[in-house]
C-alpha cells in the first residue's frame, strides 16, 4: 500500500522495485551493457487485471 493507504498494483510495486533498485544496480556495474525488463507470469496483475482480491495470492 502506498503512504495515503491507497492499494498499489502489483504491476507498479514491480516497476518502482526496478525503477529504485535493479536498475541503478545494474548502471553501476555494467553501464554499457544494454537490458531489458518484463514482468513473467499467468497471475491477473500481470495482466494488471488485480483487484482488491487478488491481490493475496499468486
């Protein structure tokens, strides 16, 4: 949940992960190197289709 209790997707917790963390991580030790990144599942917040329910499990 974000800082206003507003539920975050599943979707957006991934993308500030990376944005914050990976990312920088990655220019650090390998600033040339070209990437990529995608979110791999069959879950519904990978279809950003999460609701209040689904967001508990898988």
């Amino acid at each position: 949940m974000s800082s206003d209790s507003t539920p975050t997707s599943g979707i957006a917790l991934a993308r500030t992960y990376w944005t914050r963390i990976v990312r920088p991580l990655l220019l650090t030790r390998w600033p040339h190197l070209d990437h990529a990144a995608g979110r791999v599942g069959q879950g519904s917040d990978v279809l950003g289709l999460d609701d209040e329910i689904s967001r508990d499990h898988d």
